[in-house]
C-alpha cells in the first residue's frame, strides 16, 4: 500500500516537474487555471470586471484593477496574490505585497525574482520531507482509524454492558426495596413487645426505687427522733427541737419558742407516730447533729443543684439540644474548633452518674431479653438492606452519569473515562483525567493544584471533539480561576504530549488519541486535500 | 496556591512585599504630598510681598559675557550671586547661588550638550535702585531692581517676565548643624529659624524637618541641612501654561491654588491615578508659556525633588466675571504666576523668550539637544508582552503576525526572558538558542528588543554584579557601604550611573562578545530607572545614598537619563559608531530625547488611559520628547475588543507604537478577537506603515531643529484662542491633524479644523473641508479621523509589506493636496534607515516638493548629500484638483513623457498614473 502511494507521488512530481517549461507562457503569478484571463496583445479586463486596460500594463509594476488582478507577479497591489507553481511540492498562493520583499516564500523561489534575495530552491526537498511525513501520518491515521473502530466497538460493548449492569440493578434495586419493606414490618412486629417490656421494667423499677428511698426516709426519720429526743422521754420537745437553728422558717438567725412549736404543729412535744408527719416539713433542712457524720445527701437537694444548673444553661441561652449537637461534631472531626466550643461541660453528668453508681438498674429479665435481641436483631436486618439499597442506588448514578457522558459520536472517546495521563516537565507532573479534571503536581514537593475541572467538548462546530474545556479550576491570584484547554489530535497512543500556560493561569494540553483519527483520505485527497503545511 | 507560591517563586516575593498590603490601584499613601515633603512645606508657608533680598548694585561687574551682582538677604545677612546671561537665540539665563557655600552645591552636569553660547550685554542706565540692561534685539530690556531684588524681561513698553516680583525667591543657605539633638527647642531655634525666609514663630528644626525627616518608616539623614531654593515668575498677559512633564494630567496646567503643587520627581507609581499633579516616572523641569502673541518657555535646570505651583488671576472667574471686569473697565490684565521650588542645588533658569513655539522649541534644543534619530523602524510597529514565554512562544507570535497579514518590527521580552532577573542573561531553559531565535527574526528583516533594568541582583556568581562591586561601581548608602534594595531579582545594587567610568564600562556590556546571544537586531529597553526601588521610600532610593561626593537627593532626577544614556552608548559602540541605536526608557530628565524613546509608563486597559495618551504625549513633545507613546492596550487589566480596536487605531498615529500587556493579563495579539477585529486592527496597523515616509520626515525634523513630532494644535495656529486648551486632537508635523475615536461606542466625533480660509481633506474619503470650524464627524468602529491640510504635499508607501525594512526599496505615492489658491508643499527624506552616514556622511536625500502654478516639482534641498535610492514616483494623488487635458513629466535629461491619469469629478481628485521617475532625482509634472 505504502509502495503503491511512493510511485504514485512521484509520478505526480514528475508531471509538474515538467511543467515547468510552459509556465513561461502565462503572466508571472498567475495560476494554470486562471490563464486563459491573460491573453497576450489582448486587453486585459479586471477579474471583476471592473475595467479593462491595454495587456502592457498587466504586471508592469503599477496597480489598475481594484481586485489585484493586472498584478499577480508585483507588489503593485495591497490586495493581490501571487501564484508560486513550487515543482516537486505544492503550489501555492502569496500575499503579492511579499513578491520581492527579500524573504523567500515559495520554495521555487519565484517570488523573490528582482529583491537580490538568494533563494534556493527547496521544493524537491520539501516535497520529500511533505511525502515522508504524510506517509508517517496516513500510517498513523491508517492504524489509528484502525484502533479507533476498535475503541468504538469497545465502547458499543461497555455501553451495552453498563445499560444491561443498569437494568440488572433496576431489577436487583426492586428486589431490596421489597425487602427492605418486609424487614421493616419485621423490625416494627418486634420493636413493639421490647418497648412494651422495656417500660414494664422501667416502672417495676421505678416502683422499686420509691420503695427503697421511703424506707431509707424512715431510718433517717428515727434516726433524727433519736437524736433529736435528748432526754430520752420518747418525745421530741420544743426545746429539744430549738437548737437545730437552720430549720428557723423566716431564716432571722434565731429559732423562736413559738415557731419551733409551729413546727411541731402547735404541740409542746411529739411522740415517734406525731413526728412522721413533722418531720416531712423539716426533713429538707434537717441536718444531723453528728458533725463527724453528716448525713449522705439525700436525692432532694441534689435533684435541685441538677435543676440549677440546667436553667442556668438555658438562661446562657445555650442551644437547648446541646447534646445532639455534640454528636455532630463527632461527625465533623476536622472541625476542631467548634467542636471545643461546643463541649459541654463534664460536670452536668455528675449527679446522674451518682444516682446511677447508688441506685443502677437491674439486668432485665431474660424474658424481656429475649424479645430485645429480637428486636435487635429486625433493626440491624433492616438496616443491613437499606444500606444494600443505597449501594445499588448509588452504582446505578454512576452508571447513568457514565451513560450520560458526551463520549462523541460514536463513544470513541469513553475508554479514557475515569482514566489518567500523566505529562512530566522538568518542574511540574500534569495530570489529565479526561471527563473529571487537570492537574499539575511539583515535582519537588508542594500540593498538587487544579487547573480545570471538565467542561465540554470545545471544538470548532465542523470539529466539536477536536478540543476538551476544563475550567473552575483553583482560583489565581489576582486573576481568573485556572482552566484548561486540550487539544486532541490524532495518534495510535493515547499520550500528554506538551503543555504550556500561554496566557497566565490558561493551560494548554496536547493529547494524541486514536479515538480523533479519521478515516485515512484517498491519495488524490493527501497531496491536494491541504493547501498549507 | 502552594503550587502557585512555588512556581512564582521571587515574583511572589515582590507581590507580597509590594502590593499584598495595598488595593488594586494606586496608594496615594505611599507618595507624599507637599506638606509631608518637609522643604514644600516650610517653602509653601512663605507668603508674598515679603522679600528680605536686596541687590548690592556696588557689587555689580559686567563682563563679555555676564553680568555678575551680590544679593543679600537682609534678615541673616547670608549674601547670594546672581549671575545674568543673554544667550545666543534669544534667552537670558539667571543663575544664583550662594555667594561662599559652606561646601559646593550641585550644579547639574550632562544636560546642556555644551555651554551655552553668550552675547554681550549692555549697560543702559543705573542709579541706587537699579539698573537697566539691554538685550540687544527687538529692543528688549532686563530690569534689576535694587530693594526688594527683583527682574523684570522687558520688549518695549510690555513686561514680558518678571522674577521674584512675589517675592517669594528663598535660598536656604548650607550651615553647620549645632547641638541640636541637646536642645533642638532652645539655643538652636534662633540659628535655625533665621534661615532667608523666617519660619512662623515656634516652630522647631525638628518640626521643620531640616536636618532629619521621616515619611512612612524611612528616614532620611540630612547631613547637609537645609539646602532648598524657590523663585516665582510672573507671566503678564498668560493665561496658558504647558510642559512639565510627567504628569498624567490635561495639556494645559491647572492652577494649583488649593491642592498640591505639580511635583516632579521620578517615581515607580502603581497603577497611576488621572488628572492629578502626583510626580510619575520623568521629569522635565520646562514650562511653556503661550498667548495669542507670544510664547515662551523657562527651563529650570535643577534634577532634586521639585515642586511647581501654578495660579492665575483669571483661572477662579467665570466668563461673567471677566465680561463684567471688561465692561466695568476693572479688568486687570491675565495673569499666570508660577513658582519653583527644589530641595537642592542651584538656581539655574533659562528664560527662552520665543516668541513663537518654533523659536522656543528652537531654543530649548540648543541648550539641550533634540530628538535621537531613530532607525526607520523603531517608527514602525511593536509588539510586546510581559512576557512572551519561550523561543517557541516568539515564533509563534511572529508565525501569527504573517498568517493574519499584520505587519510588525519589534517583538519585545520583558524581565521573564533573563536568567533569574539577571540581565544581559537569558533564561536557559526558555531561552536556550537566543542566536537562532534573533536569526529567525532576520530572515524576516525584524528585530527584537530585550529588558535591561539598572537594578543588579546581588549574586556572586552573577559576573555583572560581581565587577560592578569590584569596580566599586555601585551607589552607596549613608554609611560607605553599597547602596541594596529590592527589586525584581530580590536583593539589588544599583550602579553610580552618574559616573562616567562606570557608564563607559555599562556600555562595554552591549558588545557582542560580552552580552551573549545578542545580535545585530536586538535593541534594549531600559525600565525602572526612576530608580525603582521596591522597599525604598515612595519606592524608589533613599535621599541620602551617595553617588560619589552627591547625594541622591541632589540628582534624583538625573539618574534614569544616564541609564539611558549608557546604554544608546552601548549599542552605538558594538556597531563601532556605524548603527542608530534604539533604546526605550521609563524614566527621564531634560536632555532624555537625545538617546531614544520614552512611554507614559504602566498605564491601565481604560478609555479615560486612552484619552490621556494625547496630553501626556503632547506634553513631551512640547519639551522636546518627541519619541512618545502609551501602551496600546493599556497595560494593567484587559481591554474590551472595542477599546482594544480603539487604542490601535489611536496608537498607529502616535509616535511610539507599541502594544504591551501586563503578566496577568488574558492573551492579546491582534488576531485573537475574531475575523472582524483582525481586520480593524489590521488596517490601523497598514495606515502606520503606509506613512512611514511621513513619519520618518518628521523626526528628520525632530532630530535636525528639534521641532516636535506630535503637536498641540496651538503649535501652529498660535493666535487661535481656540485650540489653547485642546488635547483630544493634535497635529503630526504641520499637515495632519488627528481626531482619533476615544469614547466608548462613539458614534461621531467632533473636531475642530483650524486655520481661517484654509482647507483640510479627509484622508480616507478625499472628502474637503473648510478650516475654522467645528466639524461632526460620524464614526463607525473602523474610522480613524485623519485630515491632510490644504496646502501640503505627503509622501506615502502604498505598499504594506511584512515589516517596514520590507519595503525598503518600494516607491513612493505623493498625496498632494491643494491650498484654495492651488498650491502646496511638502518633503522627501530617505536615507539608508538605521545608520549615522546620514549625519556623518551626508548620505541622504532631502528634496522639496511644491505645487504652483499647476506644476509639480521635486528639487533638491541639500545640494551636499548624496545618496541612491532605486525608490521611485509610483503615483500622485492630487487633491482639490480640476481636470487637466494632459499631463507632462519632464526628467533633468529633458525628457518629456506623457502620463496618464484618472480624474475623480465627485471629488475633484486627479490621480496621476506611474511617473515612474526615480525618488531622488530632480523632475515636474505640469498640468495643462
């Protein structure tokens, strides 16, 4: 095939090669399709017809016609143009105003023919490079097209496999929620008895509690009359009463006869079955006479320190649900300082522990047991199926975000979904995850930055999926966030090949794929299809 | 951001160090005001009509060549020399100096470019209140009087200057500073405060700020005391005062009465404010002044920190009150007082007595020279970036330039090509094949300038700080050592440019084999040079670092020119005095336009920038920078399309033509705004080519009689009150008048054609407008409003090429556009375009072109030169013409040849077809 395209150029070279010979017969500049405009000893009319001048003046260095068009081998025109034949490459067309301007253009050197400019002629040699280097590239496009069906067909399979993966999870989804809903009846069928059992206990429990705190009320009860009876007369006298100075009602400092008598509900003295009711109205303030032994405080005043505390927090207006919030900061762990300021104090569970070290409540009994890790066990089930669910829900986003995806055309371009291509310069490691984002690493530590997360395919409207648009990348300093465009262009690999910041914080990425190769041209279309290098 | 710091490296350094703690715009903070600058404030305080100076008439002597007297102030005693000149061409120079100066004062050197020719002065009458000299022409006459001193310009019976007429002529004489750290309230005050002027009572030194001072944390030592001078002038019958350059403020100065004086005093501002009196980066101490009758200019030749406040006894009125003053009979004559205060030095003033703006520009140039010549392609277009990033990059841009079909000469690289901010380096991974990239360039016939900055990145192994330390070469601080600061490369020296040792070995640095990978096409661009100084005060050196025996306080001003001067030195030696060199600079004193080119600095992408492109050019212009230009674009922020276009299309009619754009900014070449703009950018880009021959005529002129390039309207039409104050059009040369398109989504502009009874045709439509009026102009966004004066003949090159040394060889088209009595004149320049065999060996052609009697003619204008061009008489366009029956060419070989022609009747333009006649030889086209 190579072989067959070699002759086939250089067969075409020799015919224009040979023509050299004949181009002396039409106006310098002027291409072999327009020279029959340019007849010898014939008035010349202007290509646009705008007027018609003795063929003399045509090239004699002095602009006529408003198109250029007596003037296709000078300078003489600001807008004509001047046709080099370039034997052994292509021809070409110049701006005239670079006919003679000591720089040679053409490789026929034809355009610098009275500037004293030494042009050599390098057609043959440009042609031979041009032959090689379209051989190289029509190989290249050749196997790239090549890969590129294989690419599509591949992506035709992936399709096909993530829809057919999808409908699988469609199915396997409904499953779990039907699932999912039969376990919550489940977990409803048993949570219901364990709560019942649960509050069953609780106030046996509570029940419980009452009894051992009346009990332990009456000990103190006698153990106040005893001491209290000082003479041992089986009565609590007035006197006997008036030395316990703190239970004084308007707190003046003394404890009167007849307030003391108030106290003991107007008698002079009470006896052990009178005191009951007495001592309900002083117990609260009642302290026992044996400094050495103060009575262990009793839950009353403690319950009223944990009241305290709790209005005082109230009245700080601290959010009133404290305690969930301390559980979002476990939630939060990086931040650090909220979750200082949220702490709350240690001393607000103290009471509560003591109680409980006093008085803790006993293990259930196996009956309630049983229908607790029943229930434990329909709420962990359940649990386990929703996390199954939201599993499935979240493969099957990511299949439809998957599907969803501009791949091109064909979805050439979908193999290089969640891959990354890595680019090394001599500071920077660039990194592009095509369809996800660019990035740049130093290579000599530092933290990576983001230079553009994906956009949209960004090509000219006759080659949208020529060009990749990263943006929102990090912002720059003082300037626009940073983005990225990516140039893809044909290869058999699938590589970086450069990057550059040509504008501050706008990269520029060169991608070779074969997903942008396109169908190899015919020869006739390789030697003439490009009219520039 | 990590990345970012690590990538930015030093440049973040100076980021942080510089601007992080300021807004995005200019901190007026960071700049004082008069009244923190401690010699205006203790100037400013002194009221008028009080002079202790009194002349001692005993003491005068006349020589040959001066006059010479003694002033004494009266209050300490301290006595002063006055010494008078009449120059040659019509100025008088004043200069007054301490009589016995503790140590001598700094006089400054290397701006006249000789000493200034003298013509006798006569003696007419004396008595005990003075005395009456004459000036020999024009019947003119100086005045001295006696008690208070005083000078009065006299021509005739009319004042035309007076001095110290408001007494406010100040001179603070050097002292020994007493034990004032013991007692600066006390024994000192009585020293102190007798200095010429009194200071209010209860003020202390140290108030006053005369022997220490501190703005912001930097505080200047002043071991020499006080040392600032002042004079006033009064201009009778002014109201117009120009020039003084740089400020980025209107043509016409303002009155300062109420705000700040205009400051000169060469400064690093960032991100400049419009329409203020705030110093920039030059300074040119020359005013204009200008009436229906007369103008004239004074030059104050002192390089310290100076100060000018302008006021006018018709500025506060409205017109009312001046009609009501005329009717009334009240009406004093306008009048404009100007004075002048430095903080060292001397007085030196020369009073250039015109009486036209030719006479004055004429004046000024022969005290301190014109305009550089510059190679013929410096004229043409620039392009430039900070920064163009690699060879790649450069070629790239230069690619881009052919495929959109946009001519261009220069790319430029800023700091960023050089090797860590090391200059006269390149960066060797950026930059590995400098030779190859300027040889790409070659083969495209343009050039390149690379940055050169003075500040010296302090590194041992960096082998240009390393000699300058070992040569001593650098300035020093208070103490001896070498003077550092910050700047771009970080830690910086700066060499004592002021020492001709030191300037001679800068310009050894521009020699081929010394500056590695330099070539014959790349010239140099000297920014910074105020000089900038990152963490100095106001951002530029401390007062009190020392060049030599002076401080920097002495010469601040003077610094940027000699960084300039070395350099254009330089190029001009590697070339072994054979080439014009070209070299750009930021900052500049008086004598600047004699090594290049000068731009307004770092201007902002804005229309209000745009528009002030005209005055602040304009300015310079008018004392003597005619080498002027804006960065087109703006160079902080991005520039919409529109404004873009716009500032293209003003730039390709401003003298220096250069595109620039800062760091951050988005991409700009011309063609990355779409097909359309390509085109309109394109097409300004080709009207500066095709004028080019115009252009290069110009600043023939420029350089041959110091007549500016670029000009107020006023230059020309003197007696026309209206185009006084006029700075949103101007002229090039005497025959295109200029009304570029500078508001946003104009739809028409309205400019004025001067000149009674002349005409003035549209360049672009041959359209024929009558002069004297305003004329409505509708615009679409390709319209550049030129105008071609009736009268004037303008050589144009029709042929656009790639760059301007393209088209070298190419012929020439004539636009001859008539006067109402059918006639006009022009030029023809041409020489080789970039050597000094012009000057030094007359090789050029200089011919003039006149229209008269319905015959063409070109003869030659400077019977000594010679020099061939193959360029040739393509075409003439003749304007305001009538329709001949033939047309003859006749050659010195008396030839005749019949040409022919095309006749436009709508427009009344006769086209003459080929002429076809060499461009340097002798030759008329008659009409018939």
């Amino acid at each position: 095939m190579s072989c067959a395209l070699l002759l086939l150029l250089t067969s075409l070279a020799l015919v224009m090669g040979t023509g050299t010979a004949v181009e002396i017969q039409r106006p310098r500049g002027v291409p072999q399709s327009k020279r029959q405009f340019y007849e010898e000893n014939k008035p010349f009319t202007c290509l646009d017809g705008s007027s018609t001048i003795p063929f003399d003046q045509v090239n004699d260095d002095y602009c006529d016609c408003r198109d250029g068009s007596d003037e296709p081998g000078t300078a003489a025109c600001p807008n004509g143009s001047f046709h080099c034949t370039n034997a052994g490459f292509r021809p070409a067309f110049i701006p005239s105003s670079r006919i003679n301007d000591g720089i040679c253009d053409c490789c026929d050197t034809t355009d610098e023919y009275n500037s004293g400019a030494t042009c050599q002629n390098t057609c043959r040699e440009m042609g031979r490079k041009e032959r090689e280097s379209l051989q190289i590239m029509a190989e290249i496009t050749k196997e790239g097209f090549l890969l590129k069906q294989q690419l599509i067909h591949e992506a035709k399979r992936g399709q096909e496999d993530k829809q057919g993966k999808l409908t699988e999870l469609q199915g396997s989804k409904k499953g779990l929620e039907g699932k999912m809903e039969a376990l919550r009846t489940v977990k409803k069928t048993a949570e219901d008895p364990e709560k019942e059992a649960k509050e069953r206990h609780l106030k046996s429990w509570e029940e419980q509690k009452e009894l051992i705190r009346m009990e332990k009320d009456k000990t103190r009860m006698a153990e106040a009359f005893l001491e209290l009876d000082d003479d041992a007369d089986g009565y609590v006298s007035v006197a006997e009463l008036q030395s316990h100075l703190e239970l004084d009602p308007d707190s003046d400092g003394s404890l009167t006869e007849t307030e003391t008598q108030g106290l003991l509900g107007g008698a002079g003295k009470v006896d052990t079955s009178t005191f009951e009711t007495v001592w309900s109205g002083i117990k609260d303030k009642y302290l026992s006479e044996g400094l050495s032994d103060p009575p262990a405080p009793v839950e009353t005043p403690k319950e009223e320190e944990s009241r305290d505390f709790v209005s005082d927090h109230d009245s700080d207006h601290y959010p009133e649900d404290y305690a969930g919030e301390e559980e979002d900061v476990e939630d939060d762990e990086e931040d650090d300082d909220h979750e200082e300021e949220e702490k709350v104090p240690p001393t607000v569970q103290t009471p509560e522990k003591r109680e409980d070290d006093e008085l803790s409540m006993p293990p259930y009994d196996t009956e309630t047991q049983i229908l607790i890790d029943a229930a434990q066990k329909a709420r962990d089930d359940f649990d386990e199926a929703e996390r199954a669910l939201r599993e499935v829900d979240g493969q099957m986003k990511n299949l439809e975000k998957e599907i969803g995806f501009d791949f091109g055309p064909s979805a050439e371009f979908a193999y290089l979904y969640s891959q990354c291509y890595e680019l090394s310069t001599s500071e920077y490691i660039y990194r592009l995850c095509p369809f996800n984002r660019v990035s740049q690493k130093p290579k000599f530590g530092g933290s990576e930055t983001n230079l553009g997360l994906w956009g949209q395919w960004a090509g000219p409207e006759e080659n949208l999926y020529s060009v990749m648009k990263y943006d929102h990348g990090q912002g720059c300093w003082q300037g626009p966030n940073r983005s990225t465009t990516v140039k893809l262009t044909c290869g058999k690999e699938t590589v970086v090949t450069s990057t550059s910041e040509p504008s501050r914080c706008e990269y520029l990425m060169e991608f070779t794929t074969p997903a942008v190769c396109q169908e190899p041209a015919s020869l006739d279309e390789v030697l003439h299809g490009h009219t520039e290098l | 951001m990590a990345a970012f710091i690590v990538r930015m490296g030093p440049l973040l350094v100076l980021w942080l160090a510089v601007f992080l703690s300021g807004t995005w715009a200019v901190d007026r903070g960071n700049f004082k005001t008069c009244d923190q600058s401690a010699f205006c404030k203790r100037q400013r305080a002194l009221k008028p009509g009080q002079s202790p100076y009194r002349a001692l008439l005993e003491t005068l002597e006349l020589t040959n060549t001066k006059l010479t007297l003694q002033l004494i102030n009266d209050n300490n005693k301290v006595r002063l020399l006055l010494e008078l000149y009449r120059l040659q061409g019509n100025m008088t120079r004043v200069k007054i100096n301490e009589l016995k100066p503790l140590k001598p004062r700094f006089e400054v050197p290397d701006v006249l470019i000789n000493d200034p020719p003298t013509e006798p002065l006569s003696l007419l009458s004396q008595d005990e209140n003075g005395v009456v000299l004459s000036l020999g022409a024009d019947s003119q006459w100086l005045i001295v009087s006696a008690k208070p001193f005083r000078l009065d310009i006299m021509e005739g019976r009319e004042v035309l200057l007076s001095l110290n007429s408001r007494g406010l002529l100040a001179f603070e004489h050097l002292r020994i500073r007493k034990d004032t750290q013991v007692d600066p309230e006390g024994a000192e005050k009585k020293e102190e405060t007798d200095a010429a002027n009194e200071p209010a009572e209860g003020e202390t030194a140290k108030e006053d700020g005369m022997w220490e001072e501190t703005f912001k944390s930097h505080t200047d030592n002043k071991p020499n005391g006080p040392s600032s001078i002042s004079l006033d002038f009064s201009l009778p019958g002014v109201e117009h005062v120009y020039g003084i350059p740089e400020h980025a403020d209107s043509l016409k100065l303002k009155t300062t009465d109420g705000g700040d004086p205009y400051r000169l005093f060469n400064l690093d501002v960032f991100q400049y404010e419009l329409f203020n009196p705030m110093a920039l980066y030059g300074a040119i101490p020359v005013m204009l002044s200008h009436s229906a009758q007369r103008t004239m200019g004074i030059f104050w030749l002192n390089a310290a920190e100076t100060w000018v406040d302008i006021s006018s006894n018709t500025a506060g009125k409205t017109v009312f009150g001046q009609m009501l003053d005329y009717v009334q009979g009240s009406s004093e004559t306008p009048q404009t007082d100007v004075r002048w205060i430095s903080e060292s030095g001397i007085i030196d003033v020369f009073i250039m007595l015109g009486p036209t703006p030719t006479d004055v520009f004429s004046q000024y140039s022969s005290l301190t020279g014109t305009q550089a010549f510059p190679p013929l392609s410096a004229l043409a277009y620039h392009q430039c970036r900070w920064n163009y990033n690699d060879q790649e990059d450069v070629a790239a841009v230069d690619q881009g330039f052919d495929e959109h079909d946009i001519p261009y000469d220069f790319i430029w690289l800023d700091i960023e090509h050089t090797d860590g901010k090391r200059y006269f380096t390149w960066d060797p991974h950026k930059f590995p094949q400098p030779k190859d990239m300027l040889q790409g360039l070659v083969d495209k016939r343009r050039k390149m300038v690379t940055i050169v900055d003075p500040h010296i990145k302090v590194d041992s192994s960096y082998k240009i700080h390393n000699e300058i330390r070992s040569k001593g070469f650098y300035v020093k601080n208070k103490d001896g050592g070498d003077y550092e600061g910050w700047c771009w490369p970080g830690n910086s020296g700066y060499p004592d440019f002021t020492n001709p040792e030191m300037r001679a070995w800068w310009a050894s640095m521009f020699a081929y084999d010394q500056y590695e990978g330099s070539m014959e096409n790349m010239y140099t661009w000297n920014d910074m040079n105020e000089p900038s100084v990152f963490n100095g005060p106001e951002v530029t050196m401390h007062k009190d670092a020392l060049h030599g025996n002076w401080e920097n306080r002495d010469l601040h001003n003077l610094y940027g020119l000699y960084v300039q001067m070395a350099t254009a030195e330089g190029l001009i030696e590697r070339s072994g005095g054979v080439e014009r060199p070209f070299v750009l600079t930021r900052a500049f004193f008086a004598g600047s336009q004699r090594y290049g080119a000068v731009w307004t600095g770092d201007n902002t992408a804005e229309w209000e920038h745009l528009k002030i492109s005209i005055p602040m050019c304009l300015s310079l212009g008018l004392v003597g920078v005619s080498f002027c230009g804006a960065d087109v674009g703006g160079f902080f922020k991005s520039p919409s399309t529109e404004l873009l276009v716009r500032w293209y299309q003003t730039g390709a009619y401003q003298p220096f033509f250069r595109a620039h754009a800062h760091l951050d900014t988005p991409r700009r070449e011309p063609w990355l705004f779409g097909p359309e703009n390509t085109a309109l950018i394109r097409e300004a880009v080709r009207q500066r080519y095709a004028l080019l021959p115009y252009w290069y005529q110009l600043f023939y002129h420029a350089h041959h009689s110091g007549q500016p390039v670029m000009r107020p309207l006023w230059v020309e039409y003197p007696q026309d009150t209206a185009t006084f104050s006029m700075d949103d059009q101007f002229l090039l040369g005497r025959d295109l008048l200029v009304h570029p398109v500078t508001e946003e989504g104009g739809r028409g502009v309205t400019a004025y054609l001067p000149g009674k009874g002349e005409v003035w045709f549209d360049v672009h439509t041959f359209q024929k407008h009558n002069g004297a009026q305003n004329l409505y102009i509708p615009v679409t966004i390709s319209s550049i409003p030129v105008f071609q004066r009736g009268g004037s003949i303008i050589p144009r090159k029709a042929r656009v090429r790639r760059s301007s040394s393209c088209m070298e060889h190419d012929p020439y088209t004539l636009f001859v556009a008539l006067s109402p009595k059918r006639f006009a004149q022009g030029e023809l320049y041409i020489d080789d375009g970039h050597t000094f065999n012009f000057d030094k060996q007359k090789q050029f052609i200089h011919r003039r072109l006149s229209f008269a009697n319905k015959a063409l003619s070109s003869r030659n204008l400077a019977p000594g030169s010679q020099f061939i061009t193959p360029s040739w008489i393509e075409k003439i366009v003749i304007l305001g013409a009538s329709k001949p029956s033939k047309a003859t060419l006749k050659t010195p070989d008396g030839k005749e040849n019949l040409l022919e022609f095309e006749f436009d009747a709508s427009m009344s333009v006769l086209t003459l077809r080929k002429p076809g006649v060499n461009a340097g030889v002798d030759w008329t086209v008659v009409l018939q």
